[in-house]
C-alpha cells in the first residue's frame, strides 16, 4: 500500500491529524521543560499516570478511554504535588524529585497493572495501550479532543509567552516587577501534564517524555531566539507525528507511537550532525580552519623572530630546517604551512636571483607578521603588569589589543614595552631584498 492510497483511509486521516497535534502541542511546550532544566518532567508525568489508569480500572471494571485519561491526570496532579513538596520542603534538589516520583509510581503502576492481569477478570488489553501506545485505535471522537486541548495549551502559550520567557530565564526578576512567578509554574506544570495525558493514547507512557524534549532539543540546534526555538520545535514535533504515521502505515503491525519517536530521533541526529552553529560537522570545520589559522600565525611569528636575530637573515632566507629550530614544530607540518602561506602571498621561497635559497617574507606578509608580533608582546606586557593596565578596561577575550585603544592611550604602551627591549625590531616597511622578491612574483624586471 503506498502512502498516497493509506491516506484515504479515515481512519488514517485521523490518526495523522492526532499525532500531528500532539507533536506540535508537545515541541511547543517540551521547549519552555528543556530549558527550564526539567527534561524529565514530562518523563515523570507520563510514568506517574499509569497507577491512575490502573486505579480507575479497578474501581469501575470499565475501560473507557475518557475515564482512565481522568485517572492519569489526577495521578499525575498527585505527581506534580510530590514533586513540588519534596523540592521545598526537603534538601532534595528537583531532579532527584523528579526520579524518586517516576520510580515510585511507575512501580505502584506495574504491581497494579500485574495484579490486574492475574486476577479473574483480568482482561486488560485495554491497559497495554497506554504502556507504549495505540495510535491506530484513535478515533473522530479521541481527535476531537486532542484539537481542543492543543487549541486551549496554544492559545495560553500564546498569550502568556512573555510570562512564560521570564518564568525561564530570570524567575527571580520577575517576582520582582510583582508577577505571580509560582501561580505561574504551577500553571506550566499543568500545561505539561495535559499534553502528557492526551498523548498517552497515541504513544503511552514510556515514549512520550521523548515527544516532549526531542523536538525542543532539535530546535535548540537552529537558533538562539526562544520564539524561534518555540516554532521550530512545534514545527519538528508535528512532522516527527506525521512522518511517523505515514510510515507504520505503510509496514504490517509496525507501532505508530515507537515509530514517532523514531522519526523525532532522525530529526535530532540531522540536527546534531549538520546545525550551521552547533552542529558537530560545523564545528569541526571551525576547529580545523582555527588550527590552521593558528598554525600559520605561529609559523610567521617564528619567522620573523629568526628574521629578527640578525638582519643578515634576509640575504640568506629562511631554511625549513632552522625554521623547525626556531618553532619546535615537525618539518612536515611547517612545509604544510609553509605552502598555504605562500599561496596566500604572505611568503616566498627564493631559488635564484644572486642570494642563497630560502623562506622570506614578502611585503603583506612581513606586515602581517609584524602585527601579529607586536599583538602578542602588547598582550605579554599587559598581562605582566595587569594592575598598571587597569584603567584602560581591556577585555582580555578580545584577541586584538591596539584595536582596543586609541593612540592616546597606547602610546605610553608602546614606551614600556621599548623599555622591556620587547619593541618588533623588524619595521613593516618591506626590506629592499623582499622589494625584489614581490617585483619577480608580480612580473615587473629588476
């Protein structure tokens, strides 16, 4: 059966439209969870509701979906409840909390779902579902109600979203400008768990903490921006519900909620490998373009500094060999270097003209070097008396030091570091030797 044939299925219809809903309501809200630092939240209200399903069961006979949804959110308000009294009123911080209430009651769950199952009127398939899920028995009437509750937890996002961001970021500033920080968490909490219980159905308790995070992780990996990051992660939580659908429809008894969470997954590990900022295949470029970079800053600073022993030096250039001596680094990673400078034009290697073989600068590249050499002897000095330095407020992660100055206040600089004998010998007006080198490079007859 091809995707374009299972959607003319109502049922299908229905069962994608829900777990679209679901995806959405839960990425939007998993974001203000994922940073809020409480991840597990909604693992521990999903684990929470199963002894409510299962109290219900054994006080009605009955396996109404409506009713066991009503189990699950009062047990997961008793939850919540437990939750909040541990953190305030003990010394156990909240992520302890939280694992204590998952264990407990997802324990309390499963002796009485076991005892459920041996006694004599034990049929309790329509307990399993909420274990890890039936999406496929969602009908009209269960989508229904998952358009009216996404409808009501978008809208409150919505209209609260300003609260919500503060609650996030700075609850302590908030409580400040006089706003009911702790009505407000509790009424977060109570978002949280609804989108919980409406998902049970359609991915149950052990799965649905991941419709909650995982969109929210994968759109952390796309911005900086919590109203972005906010779309984004409703966005990947419906296609993870439709992707998924679509294809435990196309495979016999392939689980429609394992298989949500898996295309949620995908999404990540997409995210996770090829994000522009934090993507590790990125970063890896980065690291490997800084490498390079600095490389090549350290292999001009030691060639000036050999240049700078004795003006000679520019008659005889710059062997590779005293160029190793001079740097400590491998002759095969400084010929590397060596070549990428070259092909920038920052050096040149003579072979002829009357003087002897050898590395030398060419006029930008003697510049640069220059530069770079008198950066880092400035940053020398200051950090050899940062107490002198004081009062020109120079912030130490901003790599260039004269750009942070005016000539004002880098003058008196300049002095102490000619008194320290640390002044760049080397002035950045091209030797006459390094004036021919160019005018070959460039064509011109000398």
């Amino acid at each position: 059966m091809n995707v374009w044939m299972s959607l003319q299925d109502p049922n299908t219809q229905w069962v994608l439209f829900g777990c679209m809903l679901l995806g959405l309501s839960g990425g939007v809200l998993g974001s203000f969870a994922f940073l809020r630092g409480r991840s597990l939240m909604g693992d521990a209200l999903a684990h929470a509701a199963l002894p409510g399903v299962c109290l219900v069961y054994l006080l009605t006979g009955s396996k109404s979906v409506g009713l066991f949804l009503i189990g699950a959110a009062i047990a997961g308000l008793v939850a919540t409840t437990c939750i909040t009294a541990i953190t305030r009123h003990t010394r156990i911080k909240e992520d302890t909390a939280l694992a204590i209430t998952l264990s407990v009651f997802f324990g309390i769950g499963i002796v009485l779902l076991t005892f459920i199952q041996h006694s004599p009127t034990g049929n309790q398939s329509g307990l399993d579902k909420f274990l890890f899920g039936q999406a496929a028995s969602l009908v009209s009437g269960d989508v229904t109600q998952m358009i009216i509750v996404s409808i009501v937890l978008l809208s409150i996002t919505t209209l609260l979203f300003k609260e919500f961001t503060l609650l996030t970021f700075d609850p302590g500033y908030g409580r400040g400008l006089g706003f009911p920080m702790g009505l407000l968490d509790s009424l977060l909490m109570l978002m949280l768990l609804t989108a919980v219980v409406i998902g049970l159905q359609a991915v149950g308790v052990v799965l649905m903490a991941a419709m909650l995070i995982a969109p929210a992780v994968t759109a952390r990996y796309w911005t900086d921006r919590l109203s972005s990051m906010v779309i984004l992660a409703g966005l990947f939580g419906a296609l993870s519900g439709m992707l998924g659908t679509l294809f435990s429809t196309q495979v016999e008894n392939l689980p429609t909620g394992p298989m949500i969470v898996l295309a949620a997954t995908c999404f990540f590990l997409f995210s996770l490998l090829f994000s522009p900022r934090r993507g590790l295949l990125f970063r890896l470029l980065r690291f490997l373009r800084l490498r390079k970079t600095i490389l090549e800053e350290d292999v001009l600073c030691a060639l000036y500094e050999w240049f700078e022993l004795s003006p000679a030096h520019f008659l005889k250039g710059c062997s590779p060999e005293s160029l190793m001596e001079k740097s400590g680094k491998p002759l095969r990673t400084l010929r590397r270097a060596l070549l990428a400078l070259q092909r920038k034009g920052m050096v040149d290697y003579r072979k002829s003209g009357g003087e002897q073989p050898g590395w030398i600068f060419t006029a930008a590249g003697l510049q640069h070097a220059h530069q770079l050499i008198l950066n880092q002897r400035l940053w020398d000095l200051y950090w050899m008396n940062e107490q002198q330095y004081q009062a020109l407020s120079i912030d130490p992660n901003k790599g260039d030091f004269v750009g942070q100055l005016v000539p004002e206040q880098l003058a008196p600089i300049l002095r102490d570091l000619d008194s320290y004998g640390l002044t760049p010998k080397l002035s950045a007006i091209p030797h006459p030797v390094i004036t021919r080198i160019d005018q070959k490079r460039k064509g011109v007859s000398v």
